[in-house]
C-alpha cells in the first residue's frame, strides 16, 4: 500500500528577477481579458451555495420568502459572496509561473448590497509588490491587487485590496521552521470535547429581524463567539463548491488549461499533471510545499469573520468594511474560534457606525486571523 513517503517529491520554480521585473511593469496596468469567474450573477442557487460554504445559514441570503419580508424586498447576497465574481480577489494572480501563490488577506469596503439576479463586472489592476523575509519560506514577494465591482447599473456596489505572497515551494518545505512540528499532526478528540465545542453551533444567533440599534451598542461589547470546525476535508470542499477553484477542472478542460499555462500542472504520484489546488485536499502536496497538511481557503476565513459580523448586526445592519489578516493555515483536525468586540463608535455622514475589532484563534490558541470591521447600525426612532 502507498504512504506519504512513497509520493514523489516535486521541484517547483523559482522566484527570479526576471520575472519580478515583469511583475513590475504590470502595476497599475489595467488587467484586460481576465480569467472568467465562477459567478456573473448573484442568483438565488449561487448565493445559496456561497454560504452554505461557509456554513452561513442566514434566512436573508437563503430564505426568499423571509427576505422578501425586509426591506430589501429581496434575497440579499452575503457581503463575502463577492469572492466568487473576481479571481483576482481571491487570490489567482498573474506572473512567476509555477511559484506558489498564498491568499494572506483582504481589505474590503461595500457601498451598496448585491440584491438576487444582480450582475457583476469588474475592473482590477496589480497594486503593489513588496518584498518580505518570512520564517516560513525565506524571501517571498507580497502581491497586491485592487478590485472595483459594479453591478449592472454601473453602480459601485463594493472595491477592495487583497493580496498573496509568492513563495518558493522547495524552500518552505526544506526549512522547515512554521511547521515542523504539526505536519501531519493528528490529534482526536474526545466526544466530550466535541459534544462541548457543538454547544457553540447550538447557541448561534442570527440577528435577523431585530434591529441592532446604534444607541444601544457600547464600546466594550463583545460579540458572540463563533466557532468554525473542526476543519475537515470534506468543509474545504464545500467552500471549493460555492466559491469556485480556478483549477478545479477534469478531462480535457483541464488539460486545455495545462497546454495554455503549464505551470498549472504539477505531477502526482501516477506522475499525471494535477491542479496546485489540491493542496486543500491532498496532503502529500500539501507537504510538499511546506503546509502541515490539507488546509481552508484563504478568502473562506475572510468570510468567516464577516459571518460573525452579519449575524450580530441584523437585517438592517450594513457591513460597510472589513479588514482581515491570515496568519496561519488551518489544517484538517484544527478547531477556529472568532472573538469580537466593539472599540469605536461613531457617526459620519449622517450616518452611524460602530468598529469591531476581532480575532480567530485555533483550539490549541494559535492566532489564525484577525482583523477590524465597520458595519451601519439603523438609529432608534426618536
């Protein structure tokens, strides 16, 4: 029987400054004719399929006939939904081909709701590519892109900065310093433990309905804690449904994918071209570059803390921005708990928000992700 040990060990590209000098000349160059995204449309199937991803069970992006009853007259697509309308924010950039690419976070700021049927079209261009020396993998470039999205009307319903950081895979797996001692880690839990932790998914509360007055909202309030897990190959997958792989193809679609872009294809281990993105799912690869083991989404944890977020402001709350940062892969095994409190308050533009501040940690108490969002709260009638 096959092992871990017996998988061929890949030797990936590297990082050279010849291809950092063409990424160069890409910033601030609009990107023409980008990859098509998962979704054009925020249909009631596609919203749906987004938060179910993401284990977002709220009636306002699910429900049509409770959505219908709020003042958007209409299912609304969860703020994060807009990950699936642009590669680019999710991740997929151009350049260094065959270097690994990591999602390490977004800065987001919606102006208006995407409603159900609504249709969205982008324009992005490389913002900036800054050089960083990290434990995890020597020297790695962070590459940053900006994202506007319009919906149909031309209207800007949201703009946001997310960025990755280029690493060489022979490096992260051979120095090994992040990770050493969890790869491949397995840790059961009790069925005490999980019968506690499941207390949490019991006690979430969807807002929903009730407004979440400004008024009654102090600095110092925490939210909810939100628990996301325990993480297993099967959650990834289901995010990878909602929110679309780029590289999640079969037969000869991905074949035509590797004849354009052959860096898209690394070996297995009956030596066939396979995606990078099975990193999420194969934990060989996911060895081979230096992760502890098959892994979440980037921009899935994004969602995460925005899910928090839209539970706890309500149907007539509006998140508004939302900053996060990723600081570490959440293997399968790994348990996320999401912490927030509010540590502002404000009004601007006649309008009123509050700033929460927030932070994911692992079972094990590990910073995973943290942080700041700003949502609209409704004001109490006079």
């Amino acid at each position: 029987m096959a092992t871990l040990a017996d998988a061929p060990v890949n030797k990936f590209p590297k990082i050279t400054e010849e291809g950092l000098d063409d990424l160069r000349k890409r910033i601030g160059v609009k990107i023409e004719n980008t990859v098509e995204p998962w979704n054009y449309e925020a249909t009631r199937d596609a919203i749906r399929h987004y938060a179910h991803g993401i284990g977002d069970d709220n009636p306002l992006w699910c429900d049509p006939a409770y959505a219908e009853k709020t003042k958007h007259g209409s299912l609304v697509a969860l703020p994060s939904f807009l990950f699936t309308t642009s590669r680019i924010i999710s991740g997929y950039c151009g350049g260094l081909s065959g270097v690994h690419a990591m999602w390490a976070g977004a800065d987001w700021t919606w102006h208006k709701p995407v409603l159900r049927n609504d249709t969205i079209r982008t324009e992005a261009y490389l913002k900036d590519l800054v050089e960083h020396q990290t434990k995890f993998a020597g020297r790695s470039f962070q590459q940053i892109y900006h994202v506007d999205f319009f919906n149909q009307s031309g209207d800007k319903v949201a703009e946001g900065d997310s960025w990755v950081f280029r690493t060489d895979r022979d490096e992260a797996r051979e120095r090994g310093t992040k990770y050493t001692e969890a790869r491949g880690r397995v840790e059961p839990f009790t069925d005490e433990q999980l019968a506690e932790m499941y207390k949490l998914y019991e006690k979430e509360e969807i807002r929903g309905a009730t407004p979440r007055y400004w008024e009654d909202v102090q600095v110092g309030d925490e939210l909810p804690r939100m628990m996301k897990g325990p993480m297993t190959v099967t959650g990834f997958i289901c995010y990878a449904q909602g929110w679309g792989g780029l590289y999640i193809r079969a037969n000869k679609l991905a074949w035509k994918m590797q004849q354009k872009h052959p860096g898209t294809g690394i070996k297995n281990r009956f030596n066939v071209p396979d995606c990078p993105e099975r990193v999420h799912w194969d934990e060989a690869f996911a060895l081979e570059v230096g992760a502890p083991g098959a892994y979440d989404y980037g921009p899935e944890r994004c969602s995460w803390l925005t899910h928090q977020v839209t539970n706890w402001i309500g149907d007539d709350g509006f998140l508004h921005k939302s900053k996060c940062q990723i600081r570490r892969h959440n293997p399968d095994g790994d348990v996320i708990f999401i912490d927030g409190s509010v540590i502002r308050k404000f009004e601007e533009n006649g309008k009123k928000y509050v700033e929460i501040q927030q932070r994911a940690e692992t079972h094990r108490g590990e910073v995973s992700a943290f942080g700041t969002s700003i949502a609209e709260l409704p004001s109490r009638p006079a």
